[in-house]
C-alpha cells in the first residue's frame, strides 16, 4: 500500500479545478463525483478516478496537530464535493469517522 502526499494531492486537485474547465483534463480525470467505483480488476480504467482520490485523501495519514494541512484538506474536498457526492450520510463507517476527526 502506497501512501499519499496530503499537501501534494489537494493542490493538484485544486489546480484541476481552478482552470474553470475541466475538461482540458478528460483524458486523463475522470470528473464523475457520482460513479461508484467497483472493485472489479477486469476493468482497468486509465483515468484518475476523483472519487477516489478524495475517499483516499480522507483515509490518508494527515497531520491533525498541523494547521496548515487540515483546513487545506478540508477546503479542498469541500470544494470538490460540492453536491455531496462523496461526504454524505451512506459514507461507509471508518470515512465517516475520519471526517469527524478533521472537523
């Protein structure tokens, strides 16, 4: 299991979406907040799912105690979760509780 940069994903996610079109992107990020990503190997999607990056992001090992990561990972999936695709009330239980641990 890789582990992720916090700091590094949320601005490259951030930069994605302050182009104001994200379309630019569609070959390689696959935009759709509402696809529920299967566990399926058979299908290798080449595109970065954003979905997942920001379930991967909440999971991740960030820094609480650091005042600067936090609020910046707070902002960035608030930002990018506009509808609540992803932070709403079917989040399985551990995402839920990382959630709360941010707030």
């Amino acid at each position: 299991v890789e582990e992720i940069s916090v700091t590094s994903t949320c601005f490259a996610l951030q930069t994605i979406f302050a182009t104001g079109d994200c379309a630019i992107f569609s070959n390689t990020v696959d935009l759709n907040m509402k696809l529920v990503a299967l566990d399926d190997n058979s299908k290798k999607e080449s595109k970065i799912p954003v979905r997942q990056v920001l379930k991967a992001l909440l999971r991740a090992r960030w820094r609480e105690e650091d005042m600067f990561q936090v609020p910046l990972l707070l902002n960035t999936v608030l930002k990018i979760d506009s509808d609540r695709s992803v932070l709403n009330s079917n989040m399985d239980p551990e995402l839920c509780h990382r959630v709360r641990q941010l707030i």
